[in-house]
C-alpha cells in the first residue's frame, strides 16, 4: 500500500536534491541566506515577573529621567522588528520560487515577490494583533 503524501512529497525532495547537489558554495549561500531571513526574530519576555520594590535600582528615577530615550528604544525596537518581520515575509517566497526553478536569485525573486510578501506580513500582522486584543497583552 502506497502513501498518498509520499506520492505527493517526493517531487519536491527530488527538486531540492538537483538544486543542492553537486555541492556548490554560491548556491548554497544563498539558500542559507534566504532561511536566515526566512527564520524571523521572536523576543520572549517576561515583565509580569518584574518586582520593582526587591530591586536595590530605583526604576521610577531612572523612567523620569530617561523617558524619551525609553520610548525612543521602544520604537526602534519595534520597527525593526516590523522590518525583519516583512522580509520574512517575502523571502518565504525567494525560498519556494528558488527551490521550484531551480535558480537561486535574492534580488530578483525580490523583486518578483514583494506584492505576495506584503500581502503575507500584513495578514500576519493583522492576525497577530487581533490575537494580541483577545487574550489582552
């Protein structure tokens, strides 16, 4: 009895296997440059746990007297994170479009697929902030 997923799958492993092999550095470079991108960042953080009255620093001087560096911090923190979090985005699509043709391109895969990688980060981010509403962060 035969599986219908392995039917399914083994086009796809046969595509990567002609496009990794033979070795070839550039190839693989590139590949291993669009699954960095492809990774994304995650911050995990834990300010619930933060007790201010056992710290030996007093954090209500140091807001007031840091508040705009603070908030200025805050915001670049967060754009960079909405930047990485776009090129994730459209390098998903560099990785499958590389993969399919059998042609490892950064630019011009780019290029291409900026419109389907806008689309993916904003249904993401949309989703992830609806998310973050409903179990109230």
């Amino acid at each position: 009895m035969e599986l219908l997923a392995g039917k399914l799958v083994a086009p796809s492993i046969e595509k990567a296997k002609s496009l990794l092999w033979p070795f070839q550095l550039v190839t693989w470079l590139k590949l291993a440059m669009l699954s960095i991108f492809m990774g994304g960042m995650s911050f995990n953080t834990n300010f619930r746990s933060f007790n201010p009255q056992n710290s030996p620093i007093n954090v209500a001087d140091i807001i007031a007297n840091y508040w705009g560096l603070i908030i200025a911090m805050i915001i670049i923190i967060a754009l960079w994170g909405i930047l990485f979090s776009f090129l994730r985005a459209v390098f998903q699509f560099c990785f499958l479009d590389s993969i399919a043709a059998k042609n490892v391109q950064i630019l011009g895969y780019f290029k291409k697929n900026i419109k389907k990688g806008t689309s993916l980060f904003l249904l993401d981010f949309i989703a992830n902030m609806i998310i973050a509403n409903l179990i109230d962060l």
